[in-house]
C-alpha cells in the first residue's frame, strides 16, 4: 500500500536510483529522511564565503543545525573567577552577614589555598560562571572530590554550547582561530588534570571531525582526541575512525605520525581508566 512512510522511502531511492522505481509517486511527501549532504554543502559554502570575504553570512555546520546565536561577550570573559553577588555591595554584606558568620556557604572568590578548600568543602558555593573552574586548580579538584551531578551537567553544557559557537571551521563569521585553539587548549589542561574526558568534547568531536581539513587548530585538537571517554559503543568507528582514515590517506606523513600519536595515547588513558575502576577481585 501506498502508506506515507514507504512513500517517502521510495522516493529517496528514485533520488539516487531512480531507474529502481517504475511507478509514480506524489510530487508532495513527507520528508521523513534529513538531507544527508546538508554539512558538506554547509562547510563548501563556509570555505565559499570565507575565501570571498564579503559575505555577512553566518552559518552552522554542525550536522544541519541551525545557525548559532550572535555572540555579545567573548568566551574567555567566561573563565573570569566572579565576585559573589552577595559580596558586591554593603547591603549584600549586612543581608548575608548572618550566613556567612555561620559558615553555611563559603564564596568562591575567596578560596586561594588547598587548606582552605579541605576546611569548606562541603560550604562551597560555586560560581554562576561554569567556565571559570577550568582556569582554577582548586575548583577542579573539588569536582574531583565531590561529584555534585549539577556542576558537571552545567559546565557539560556550557561547554557545549561554547565549542559550537565558537569552530572556526563550522561557523562563518571570522572567529579568531587563535582565541579557539586557546579555548580547546584550556580544555584540554582541564581534563589533564582531572585525568578524564568531558562528554561535551566528545560530542563536540564527534559532530565536527567529518567536517574538519586536518589543518586547523590540528595539535589541539588531536590533544582532545586523546581523552575521548573509554567506550564500547561501535558508534566510536564510524564518528571517529573514518573521518580521521579519510585524512589519514590523502595528508603528510607529519599527520599520519601525529594521528598514530594521538590514538596511542588515546589507548593508554583507557588502558589507565580500565585499571583505575578494575574490580579488585
């Protein structure tokens, strides 16, 4: 029968083949399948636009989404440590005087040394601005000690969304290439010390590589490539292995030994990861 959904089936095959199907189909179908060259025909008219330098068009790559929102502040003034709104003013100091006497919350501005973080360890009060606990030793370590969900689904998010916005080869709008490596750097540093992945990298990883020319930003992001959270998942070959085998083939020597190096030290992190929650038994 001729139901909407083997409607829309056929008519992707008489797309591609239509010598496959004799019969005739409605001019008008439901789109039930997504357009699968929308990224490649995103990223050529971003290299389009970008070598013509005279369009204002801004324009999302990431697996057909749509463009991203104008940005009015620069990530970096994210990983600024900011002042408690409770410390800014004198009527914020006599309205939470009480609180902080008692020591129920500690502002995080005012954390400057371990001791002090193993005294208020459990009054820590974070700040709105996730981004700046990846500039902050002490801060890390507290998500190392306390795995407060909340903090890592907000800093996950956040992350994310900065990483889209700001892919000088998914976006075009003329982002400095230099404060991205500079971000996805500081990432890095960040999961160094916590001795893990961030999920939001990894996504981020996954959704850009196939659009990626092996140039831009390459040690940074081979650096984030080594940190890819261990998984079983077979989903890891098709986003991560083919569009670096697709690369692999057709660049420099210099890049097939810089990939080889990042997957071995992929292999030793999870190696590490596995031992570290190996069941003693």
């Amino acid at each position: 029968g001729m139901q909407p959904h083997l409607q829309a089936l056929l008519s992707l095959y008489k797309l591609f083949c239509p010598e496959l199907v004799t019969i005739t189909l409605p001019s008008k179908t439901k789109t039930y399948f997504k357009n699968s060259e929308g990224p490649w025909k995103a990223a050529m008219n971003a290299i389009r636009q970008r070598n013509q330098g005279s369009s204002p068009l801004t324009q999302a790559a990431f697996l057909g989404t749509a463009q991203p929102q104008s940005r009015k502040r620069k990530w970096n003034t994210q990983l600024v440590l900011p002042a408690s709104s409770a410390m800014t003013s004198e009527e914020g100091m006599g309205k939470y005087s009480d609180l902080f006497s008692t020591d129920e919350t500690f502002p995080v501005e005012q954390l400057q040394t371990f001791p002090q973080l193993l005294q208020n360890i459990h009054h820590l009060e974070f700040p709105s601005q996730m981004g700046s606990v990846l500039t902050n030793p002490l801060l890390l370590h507290y998500m190392n000690c306390v795995r407060d969900e909340s903090i890592y689904l907000r800093l996950y998010y956040w992350m994310g969304q900065m990483l889209q916005e700001e892919c000088t080869w998914c976006v075009v709008d003329n982002t400095s290439e230099t404060e991205f490596k500079n971000f996805l750097e500081t990432i890095y540093k960040g999961e160094c010390f916590l001795q893990e992945g961030f999920p939001a990298c990894e996504e981020f990883l996954y959704k850009s590589l196939p659009l990626w020319d092996g140039s831009c930003c390459r040690p940074e992001v081979l650096k984030l490539v080594s940190w890819i959270p261990l998984s079983s998942s077979p989903e890891i070959k098709s986003y991560l292995y083919n569009p670096l085998a697709q690369l692999f083939f057709t660049s420099s020597l210099y890049f097939k030994c810089s990939v080889l190096e990042s997957l071995k030290e992929l292999l030793e992190n999870w190696l590490n990861c596995s031992v570290i929650h190996m069941d003693p038994e």
